[in-house]
C-alpha cells in the first residue's frame, strides 16, 4: 500500500490553485509531515497539531476517503 503523502503528490502543482493543491504542496514543504504514513489517525492528529489552514481537516478527510477506495482496487 502506498502512503497518503505518496497519493497526494498528484495533486501538487495543479494548475487549478484548489485546496486540494494547497494542502498536497504545504504536505511537500512540511519535513516534519509523517510521509510514509498509512493511517487514518495518525494523520489526522498530525494535522489537527499542525493544521496549515482553515479547511485543511475537511479536505483531508475528502481526499482520505478517496485514498482509501483507489487502495482497495
């Protein structure tokens, strides 16, 4: 299984300066971001201690759920 981090780097660079592009190039930026991390609560408490804006935690549990269902494919 690859980690969250390794899914989100699809997401950096857009074009479109959505918030799934904020949080994957502030997720890049972060040498303290849990890279090879898996787990739905390990992340979750990393960002909920180090939240990088307003609506982090909302798009993070989109793009979570999303992980989840392209993992089990």
């Amino acid at each position: 299984m690859r980690s969250f981090y390794h899914y989100m780097m699809r997401y950096r660079g857009n074009k479109q300066a959505d918030e799934e592009r904020q949080l994957a190039d502030w997720m890049f930026k972060d040498h303290s971001f849990p890279k090879q991390a898996t787990s739905y609560h390990e992340l979750s408490s990393y960002l909920e201690w180090n939240i990088p804006f307003t609506n982090a935690l909302a798009v993070f549990d989109r793009l979570y759920e999303n992980y989840q269902l392209e993992e089990k494919e």
